[in-house]
C-alpha cells in the first residue's frame, strides 16, 4: 500500500498513475467511517475526515500533535497513556501490527477506542498507520449488557435495559429485556413451587416424624400386647390343663357317687332285711310270751291240784313250783328280750330313715354331680376352644408385631426420605430465594443510570 501525502482533492500517493490497489487504498482512506491517521516521528501527519468526527477536532488541530493529547491520563492497566504510545509502536513494528483498546478525551467524554497500527516502513522506520473505531455506541451496549448480565448473576431478575441503543444494536437490547423477563416469570413459577415443595416436605417430614413415633408407639405396645396375650394363652392352656383334671376328679367323685348311691341302696335293703328279722323276732317273742304264759298257768294249775293232793303229791308240787318258776324266768327273759329287740327296732327304724335319706341326699350329690360334670366339660371344652383361639390370636399378633416392626422400619427409611427431601426443598428454596424476580421500582432507574454512563 502507498502512502497517503496529501489530503483530498490532490494526487495522494507517490505514483503518478495510480493502480487498483493505490485506488482501493484511497477509496478507504476517504470514505471509511473509521479514523485513519498517519503517525510519524510521534506526531500525527496526515488523517481522514472520519478522524475529525473521531477526535471532535478539525483536521488542522489533530495533525502536528502526539496522541497523547488527546487520550485519557490513563489507560485501562492505570499507567500513563505516555508509556502506552511508543510501546504500543515498537509492538507493531516488531510483530507487524498491533491491536488494543485506547481512551481518548471529547471534551469532557470519555471515548472508547479500538486502535490498530499497522508500520509503514516506507515513510520512516517509526512510520505507522492509525485505523481507529469509534466504540462510544459498542462500548456503551457492552457496558450495558455487563452491567445488566451481572445484575442478573447477582440473582435481580427485574433488570431492565431501559435506555435505547443504537439502531443496530436495538435487537440485542429487546432480546435481553425479553429473556429477562421471561427469566423472571420462570423463576417466579419456579419459586412458587419451590415454596410450596417447601412447605409440603415439611409437612410431609413432620407427618412422617408424627407416624414414625406413633408406629414406635404402637410396635411397642403391640409388643406388649403380644407377649401380654402370649402369656394370658399360656395361662388359659394351664386353666385348659386344670380343667381337664378337675374334670377327671369331678368324674372319678361322680363315679364313687354313683357307687356310694348303690352301696347306700344295699345298706337300705339290708337295713330293711333287718327291719323285717326285727319283726320276726318279736313275733317269736310274742310266741315265747305265750308259752311263758301258757306254762305259767299249767303251773298254777299243777299246785293247785298238788294242794288238793295233799302230802301224796308233794313231788308234783315241787315240780310244779319249778316249772311256774321257770315260766316266770322265761316271761322276764322274754321281757327283757322284747324290750331289746324294740329298742333295736327303734334304732333299726331309725338307721333305715337315716340311710334312706342319705341315698336321698347322696341321689342329689349325684345329680349335682352330674351337672357340676356337664359344666366342668363344658367349661373344658371353652377353656380348650379359647386356648386354641388365643394361641392363633398369638400368632396373629406375632405376624402383626413382625409386620408392624417392618412397617416402623420402612416408616424410618420412609422419614429419613421426607427429611432429606425437605431439606433439598429447603436449599432449593434457599437458591430460589436469592433472586428477585418481583417488581423493584427502583431497578430501572438505577439501570439508567448503568445505561447512560459515561466512559
């Protein structure tokens, strides 16, 4: 590329017949909407009209000046701008252009520039082309979009870009105002939910920590109440157990009953025997009486008939008075003996009315005995029934306390769900909280504000 010499209007370039590339050249240099500008020895030699709506200065105030004069004190690493210039030079002639952000002063603006140097050698070994891009309107756009982006990473979703860009860049501030916006109605529904996720696990971590303690309760006194059970079956069995022994007993004492009731039968017929030899025996009293009576008055017949015999006799008389006395001794004898025998008829009479009513009361015992011997068997027979229905209760109770147990055991791993649960809803609530997605009134100002700073 040639050099420029000159500025429009006149033959600009050392050929006196420019060819394509010295007209492309110039085409630039007219017509581009960047600054270019010739910089040698330090000082600026030639510039376009674009340089002059660049540096807000007319041609004739830029050329002859260093670049200093017109930049900020400092630029971005905070060094003077004096040290950036020849560096800046030297890395261009060195590595064959150089590429970088510079500030420059428009008035009291600050303008953001994008520089590029590219060396020269022709014009001077220290001869460098300036292209620069004016990036007031970019850097104001970037710097919104940095601003509003970090807004946005700080968890405010109610950034707005209010202040226009650009038409160009207009685009780019709808969609960022778009996105946040539905950023915003995203979070919002996400927080709700998040909210309410929240308060369901809590409540779901306190009705499983109510039912985990009411299933401990209720395994604990399922456990009691099956070993309570456990022990009132084996009770019962025992009751069941002493039933069928009292049966046995109850049985064994109906038997000797039923067996004292015939012995007391006999006794009774026996004692009636008795009753009726009783009777005979005082009709051979009776019979004795007789002949006691009859041998008596033979007697007295006899010494009467002995008296009227006189002396003659007296031998019969003797014998008369023995056989009266005898007759006498046999009606005491036969007194005495009838007497005997009608106490012991008496007491005879009495032993069969006593056994009669001990068969009587001994018939009762038996019936009593019977019915005592029904209830025992059926209160076996319950005793037996219940037994078997509290040993199956037992084992249902033991199948429910080993479900129970089971069912405490998966309400544990079921709590410690739900708590971790609430507590993943608790951060994802904590994390939702940390954006602001309702309307602030102050954001758009302030984002105004971050808009239209100055550079």
């Amino acid at each position: 590329m040639l050099l420029p010499k000159r500025y429009a209007g006149v033959m600009m370039f050392g050929r006196s017949k420019p060819d394509m590339e010295t007209r492309t050249a110039l085409a630039m240099f007219r017509h581009s909407p960047d600054a270019v500008l010739l910089l040698k020895g330090g000082t600026f030699v030639e510039c376009n009209p674009a340089a002059e709506e660049v540096y807000g200065q007319p041609r004739g105030a830029i050329l002859g000046q260093n670049p200093v004069v017109f930049s900020r004190a400092t630029q971005g690493d905070g060094r003077p701008s004096m040290e950036h210039v020849g560096e800046r030079v030297q890395q261009a002639i060195s590595e064959g252009f150089a590429r970088f952000e510079w500030f420059n002063l428009r008035g009291s603006d600050e303008v953001r520039m994008l520089v590029t140097l590219i060396p020269i050698p022709h014009e001077a070994a220290d001869a460098v082309l300036v292209q620069i891009q004016d990036l007031t309107n970019t850097g104001r756009v970037v710097d919104a979009l940095t601003r509003g982006l970090s807004s946005l990473a700080d968890g405010d979703l109610n950034v707005r870009l209010n202040t226009p860009f650009s038409s160009e860049f207009e685009p780019l501030r709808a969609s960022f105002n778009t996105a946040a916006s539905r950023m915003a109605e995203s979070m919002t529904s996400v927080a709700s939910v998040a909210a309410a996720l929240h308060n369901g696990c809590s409540d779901i971590r306190q009705a499983s920590d109510d039912l985990s303690r009411r299933t401990e309760q209720q395994a604990a006194s399922l456990e009691e109440s099956a070993a309570a059970i456990q022990e009132v079956t084996q009770n019962v069995r025992e009751v069941a157990t002493l039933v069928g022994t009292t049966e046995a007993i109850v049985a064994d004492a109906h038997r000797d009953a039923q067996n004292s009731s015939g012995i007391v039968s006999d006794t009774t017929e026996a004692m009636a025997g008795i009753e009726r030899a009783s009777q005979e025996i005082g009709e051979i009293i009776s019979v004795i009486d007789g002949i006691a009576f009859q041998t008596n008055l033979l007697a007295l017949n006899a010494g009467v008939e002995a008296a009227r015999a006189g002396d003659a006799d007296k031998g019969f008389a003797v014998v008369a008075s023995e056989v009266r006395a005898l007759a006498q001794r046999s009606a005491d004898a036969a007194k005495d003996v009838k007497a005997r025998v009608t106490a012991s008829t008496e007491q005879v009479d009495r032993g069969v009315q006593l056994v009669s009513t001990t068969g009587v009361a001994l018939k009762r015992i038996t019936d009593q005995m019977d019915r005592i011997s029904n209830l025992i068997g059926s209160i076996a027979t319950s005793a037996r029934q219940q037994a078997e229905s509290l040993g199956q209760i037992n084992i249902a109770v033991g199948e429910m306390d080993s479900i129970t147990q089971h069912n405490a055991a998966m309400v544990e791993e079921t709590t410690a769900a739900a708590r971790g649960l609430a507590d993943e809803a608790a951060r994802l609530h904590e994390a939702v909280g940390v954006f602001q997605v309702g309307q602030a009134p102050a954001a758009a100002p302030a984002l105004r504000m971050v808009a239209g700073g100055r550079w």
